[in-house]
C-alpha cells in the first residue's frame, strides 16, 4: 500500500511571506522598495565609517599611522648647478615682470574717435 502525501507548500509559503508592493519587472513606483534600498544604503555606508574610524582611531592611540624609520643615517645633499639655474630663472622673472610693468599696453580706446 502506497500513500503519497502531496502539499501544497507554494500557496502556504505564499500566504505568510507574501510581499505587498512586489513588482517583478520594477516598473511601478513603490516608496517601500525605494526607501528600503535608501534605507540599506544609508546603513551599509553607516557601517563602513564607522569600521574605518575605529581603524583610524586604533591606528592613531598606536602611533602607528605616522610612523617613520629612523633617518638619522641618511645625509641630504643638493646639486649646487641645480639650484644656481634656478635663481637665474627667478631672476629672469622678475626683471620680465618689472618690465611688463613699466610699458603701457597698446589698447584702442573706442570711445575716442580718430
């Protein structure tokens, strides 16, 4: 003797976890999805600062962030034609700037009739 139960679970499920303003092809307007996903959004990106300020946080009482290596070994030295270069083209500059300066623009005046 064969007993086959058969339930419909398609319809149970359907009842209790049924969703009001589902729309399969997400054309109509519905403020509940919409503020669901702002919602979400808004949370997910909540999390996120917060996980990265607490990282910061704990990395800043560490004195971790701002670490550096010791360059107490390390001599610095600079090219002396280098830096003699660029004072003369500041030089230059500055006497191109002072005689722009000096000379009068050559503009027509049109209120002026010639």
């Amino acid at each position: 003797m064969d007993l086959k139960i058969k339930l419909n679970t398609k319809g149970l499920l359907e009842k209790f976890f049924a969703k009001k303003d589902q729309d399969k092809r997400k054309v109509e307007i519905t403020p509940y999805r919409d503020w669901k996903i702002l919602m979400n959004t808004f949370f997910v990106v909540l999390a996120a600062l917060v996980v990265t300020h607490v990282y910061v946080f704990i990395k800043l009482s560490n004195d971790a962030l701002f670490a550096q290596k010791d360059t107490t070994d390390m001599v610095v030295t600079f090219k002396k034609d280098r830096l003699l270069k660029t004072v003369d083209y500041f030089d230059a500059k500055a006497i191109r700037y002072d005689a722009l300066l000096k000379t009068k623009p050559a503009v027509v005046d049109p209120s002026i009739m010639r």
